[in-house]
C-alpha cells in the first residue's frame, strides 16, 4: 500500500482545518525529550526543552519536570499522563508495549492513553543506574551488570551455604572449602555498571619503578580512600611475579589483589606513597 501525502493544505484561505489536520499528522509520534543526569545514578527529570506527543496532544517542558513515584527494585519506565492543558511524569516497573497507530510506546488497559518515554533504567536503593534508550537497547538484556557479591562483615560461607545441585563437589572438592577462608570481609561489593555507552581504560607500564610512581599513576584513578576497580596484568617485585585482579585505595598505599605466577594462591602487594622500593609491572584498567 502507497503511504498517504500529508501536507494537504486547503486553498480555500478560511478553511484552516486541513492545515490543523497537516499539523497534528506532522508531530504524531514527537519523541524530542532528554533526561537530566543520564550518565550518574542520581534520580533524573525531564530536561528543560522536551517535547513529547501523547495520544495525539502535544507537550513541552519550560523548565526541568520532576518524575513522581517510587518504583520498586528492577526495571523502570518513565509514563508520560496527559491532561487538559498539562501532562505529569511518573515512574513505574510495569513495561511499555509498542503502539503502530500510534507510533509510541504506550500503556495498556486503564494506562493505555499514557506515553512512555523511550527510557529504561535500573533502580536499586535509591540509584537510578544504567539509563539506556529503550527504542534501541530494549532487546538487550544486560541492562543491570552489576555485580552484587556478599556484602557483611562477620558472615563466613560455610557448608550450610553450598547447596547439592548448586555448586557440588564434581565442580569444587570439599577438601578446599574450609570455613572462615573465604569471609564477606575479603568479598567486595561493586556497585559499578558496565555502560556500553562509555569507554573505559587506562594502563600503566614500568620496569624498575619506585613504589612511589606507581603509586601516583594509580591514585590519579583511585582518588579517595575506599575507591577501588578491577585492573589485569602483572607486577614483579622481589624475584616473584603476581597476576593482578584488583585495587583498592587507602589512606598513603594501594593494595593490589594478585595471584603468585607459581600457583594459585591469593595474595596482595601493597604500593606505598614515598616508597623508594622498585617494581616492575605492566597493568590495565
């Protein structure tokens, strides 16, 4: 079937009700609208100079526009709800379904008047992490990549813990799991998403290096005491080479999290500010 020419002006010069009818055709289906701290997990807004169409009504925004509701952990969506003259925002975990007729991704049953802006993201506590467009990325399932590892102080992974069918002896010999190796105290919780949108990376490379200028290089990315990410590569101090995994900053040292390159014990390096000690290493992050 041919597509239908729209600007079918009328030549008659009081007759404006084909122009209405051009106009209303030509923004069906607006979608002009951005979200405040899209790249942070703070709560977003709609951002000044949006504009939306919903159900045949066309909205701006003039100012910033606070989304209510407090949606529960998982999935969130912004739904746009027109009135009269004005539209609210609102949050909800209910997920949208794509409307042809009207060319937006809408509600159903008592919603299904209400425009949901082509948004997703995943809230946990309070943060409101990787945004995404869901006009694009909606098929892609890995949405929330963070990684959530035991998170206490005092709990240690006992036996209780293992479930048969879970992790059973076929895969991990009884024998090395004792209680109290593996403890949530030496367990991290990372809280940081993977972004697709974003390119990470730094690297760092040094033979006979002073413990002092590796340590410059890393707290340039480690900033604060308590920041840590995971990193890859190898350093060799004192006749031992280490395979790196992990670091974490403190107060004047960065400890690395390495495995010895003759086995597989876990262990660490500590890098010192002011050490005049020498390593060499080859690391990424």
């Amino acid at each position: 079937m041919a597509g239908a020419k729209i600007n079918n002006y009328s030549t008659i010069d009081t007759n404006i009700t084909e122009l209405q009818l051009t106009a209303d055709a030509n923004f069906k289906g607006l979608h002009v609208v951005s979200l405040t701290e899209y790249y942070t997990t703070a709560k977003p807004e709609i951002a000044t100079g949006s504009r939306v169409e919903v159900n045949g009504a066309l909205y701006g925004f003039s100012a910033n526009e606070a989304i209510a509701g407090s949606p529960s952990t998982g999935y969130a969506y912004i739904m746009i709800i027109p009135g009269a003259s004005t539209c609210t925002a609102e949050f909800t975990n209910t997920e949208p379904t794509w409307s042809d007729s009207k060319q937006g991704y809408y509600g159903t049953g008592a919603t299904a008047n209400n425009r949901y802006l082509e948004y997703t993201m995943w809230h946990l506590a309070g943060a409101y992490s990787n945004k995404l467009r869901i006009s694009y990325d909606r098929s892609q399932k890995f949405y929330q990549s963070t990684i959530d590892i035991l998170n206490s102080t005092s709990t240690s992974l006992t036996a209780a813990a293992i479930t048969t069918g879970t992790i059973t002896t076929a895969n991990i010999a009884t024998a090395n799991i004792t209680t109290g190796n593996i403890t949530t105290a030496n367990i991290t919780t990372f809280t940081q998403q993977i972004d697709p949108r974003k390119t990470y990376g730094g690297n760092y490379s040094g033979f006979n290096q002073t413990e002092s200028t590796v340590y410059n290089v890393l707290s340039s990315v480690l900033t604060v005491t308590g920041n840590k990410m995971l990193v890859s590569g190898m350093i060799y101090q004192g006749g031992v080479g280490h395979v790196v995994s992990y670091a974490e900053r403190e107060a004047a040292a960065i400890y690395v999290t390495t495995f010895l390159v003759s086995g597989s014990t876990a262990s660490f390096v500590r890098i010192n500010s002011g050490d005049a000690t020498t390593l060499s290493c080859a690391i990424a992050w």
